[in-house]
C-alpha cells in the first residue's frame, strides 16, 4: 500500500499552531483512507498521542525527519522505502533544499512544501537572485508543489521566493463556523466582568509583532464602561504588565492568560481585535471572531486584508497606530447596529469561503495525484 507522509516539526505535545496543522493532516488522512493510502505523521518527539490525530486514519511515529543532518536524511529515505512513501508533506520548510533529491530518489513521487509562514521577506536581486531564481527550477532537489495559506503567502513565494507561479496552490486556512455559541452574558460573567460594561477583547501569543502592546495604549482613551482582555502567554508578558499598570486606566485592562475557551471569551466581546504589526501569513485569531459573526478592528498587514473587507466585514487600520485603532473601537462602540452587520457579513463570508471540506478536497488535490486510488 502506498502512503502519505507528514512532517512535524515540533514534538507531538506542541499546541497551538500545530494543534491546527495536525487536524489537517488528520482530516486528510481520513480522505485518502477511503482510497485504500495510508497516511503517517512523522514528529521529531512523539511523546505523547497527538490529539488532533486521535480517531483519525493518521499514524503517528517517533522519527527526526528535519533533513538538517546526513542522519536525518538517511532516516527519511529509510522510511520512504520501507512503507512506500510516494508523496511528502512538508509544513514551512524551503522550496529548494538537496535531501528532496534523496527522497525522489528513494521513490517519492511528490514533495509539497506547506507554507504557514507569517512575516515579509527580502527580495534578492542581482547574482543572489538569480541563484535563487536558478535553484527554484532544478528537477528533484526543488518541492513539486508549494501550498499557500493566503494570497499575500503566494505573492511572498512568487517575489522574495522566486518561485514559478504555476507550482503555487493557494489553499486559505478552513475555519471551523460553529452552529451554536454560548450566550455572551454568561460568558462574561464566567470572567468575572459586571452587568452592563462593555467588552473589548483580544487573543493570541504575547509577543511584541502581536501588537497587544497597541491595544492597551488604545485603552485610555476608551470610554469609562469599557473593559479590555487580551487573552494568550508568551514572552512579553512582563513587559505588557508593566505597561498596563502605568496606564490611567490600567484597572480595566486585563491580562486574562492561556484559555483553552479563548475563541469563546473573545467572541463573547463587544468588539473584537487583531493588533498585529507585522505581516501575518493568514491569521486565525481574525477568523474566529468572524466565524462568531463578531465585529472585529484588525490592521491592515499580511493576508488579514483578505479576511477583513474594510467596512463590510470589519474595520481595517494602520499597524503600530494606536490611536486608530481606538478610533475603530470607539466608532463600533457607538454603532451597535454596525458592528452587527459587519459581524453578519464576515460569518456569511467565511461559511462560503473557508470550510473544512473545501480546504481538506483542495490538499487532497495537492499532496496526493501521485498516489494510486483503488
């Protein structure tokens, strides 16, 4: 039986980003076992069952396959023959890379490079940019195929990549719509707000490319009613505390941590927000709100413009900008019947564009016409 090979990167306990991906390779996987292919998920640790794997055709395995060391390509293309690997599925990886001629050589039909990346790159011009250009067509050591989250991620892959547009697939992240939420009022008083305040809210990695920092110097010049949470941890925690205290209002904004209900707090606001300053490759914590057909302020960087249409289904503003930013909040603040609408519209928009069985067939297009069917 042929298979589907699926590279990890991190250890099989990593959350976050990669508790997405494994679904995606699970989903997949459920796809191509009603073809008779399996399909295996290789991590560098697996120290402990993946659960966006769990009830799923996908089988998890122990092995490095970051294709950095003479090892780790030898255990690749070991694999590959002994289970018939005939199409591998590489998240964030380079489009050109010499241990891809191993794996072809060892019988891969197929190498496909997922590209989640966020962030700008340079574009290299003169003899760097020609060997760039030069080593992004050479047969074998270069990915049959690259998937792009976004149509920014595509661009990127085009312009500071260099690669050829027809070996581009631009597959945008599905987004789970749910049918039902929980009632916002409950929701609230579960954090401890009081009856009649306002909530804005925010989540994500407090990082400083995030822009939460942003977001509580936008804070003050809120109305007095009004709460902020920014949901999330990471490495600018501290800083973000400090900066919070020092605010005259810094009572009212909230660090509130990890939660694995984030997406349900954060649609349980009033106003939604994505503050992000640098160039996000797609952008989930835009799109959960606007699943919840919440109203969102989001800045313009990155891909999030092809999730926020100014004005139809959200509010766009500059990144590192706080006072638009407080500006937006301020303007769906005072328009309850705005902010309804806009939250409307991105539901509709999201239902129609970025469903889990329309992104699971489109990978399944990709990563597998090299696979027999029975």
């Amino acid at each position: 039986m042929d298979s589907l090979l699926c590279v990890a990167n991190f250890p099989s306990s990593t959350g976050y980003a990669w508790t997405f991906i494994g679904r995606l390779f699970a989903e997949v996987a459920n796809a191509l076992a009603r073809e008779g292919i399996r399909t295996l998920v290789a991590y560098p640790v697996l120290d402990t069952r993946p659960e966006s794997l769990a009830g799923s055709a996908a089988e998890p395995l122990g092995l490095d396959l970051s294709l950095a060391t003479p090892r780790s390509v030898r255990a690749g293309v070991e694999l590959v023959r002994r289970e018939r690997v005939r199409a591998v599925w590489l998240i964030d990886r380079p489009v050109f890379s010499l241990a891809y001629a191993a794996l072809h050589a060892a019988g891969v039909r197929r190498v496909v490079v997922h590209d989640h990346s966020s962030g700008s790159r340079p574009v290299h011009h003169g003899p760097r940019g020609l060997a760039q250009r030069l080593a992004t067509r050479l047969p074998w050591a270069t990915a049959d195929a690259v998937v792009a989250v976004s149509e920014y991620v595509a661009g990127r892959q085009r312009t500071a990549g260099r690669v050829p547009a027809g070996r581009i697939h631009v597959v945008p992240n599905p987004v789970w719509v749910p049918d039902a939420v929980r009632p916002a009022a409950e929701v609230r008083a579960s954090l401890g707000l009081a009856p009649g305040r306002r909530l804005v809210a925010a989540a994500g990695r407090l990082t400083p490319e995030k822009g939460f920092a942003d977001l509580i110097a936008a804070a003050d010049a809120l109305p007095p009613d009004v709460d902020v949470l920014v949901f999330g941890d990471g490495p600018d925690r501290a800083r973000l505390e400090a900066q919070r205290a020092a605010l005259r209002t810094g009572g009212r904004v909230r660090l509130a941590g990890q939660r694995p209900d984030a997406a349900e707090c954060v649609a349980a606001a009033d106003v939604c927000v994505v503050p992000s300053r640098w160039e996000e490759a797609f952008c989930l914590s835009a799109a959960e709100p606007l699943a919840r057909g919440r109203p969102l302020v989001a800045t313009r960087v990155g891909a999030i413009p092809e999730l926020v249409r100014d004005g139809v289904t959200g509010l766009l503003v500059p990144p590192a900008d706080p006072p638009a930013l407080a500006g937006a909040i301020q303007r769906l603040l005072d328009a309850p019947e705005l902010a309804a609408a806009l939250g409307q519209s991105a539901r509709a928009q999201l239902v129609a564009t970025h469903g889990w069985p329309r992104a699971i067939a489109a990978l399944v297009s990709v990563v597998a016409p090299p696979l027999p069917k029975r």
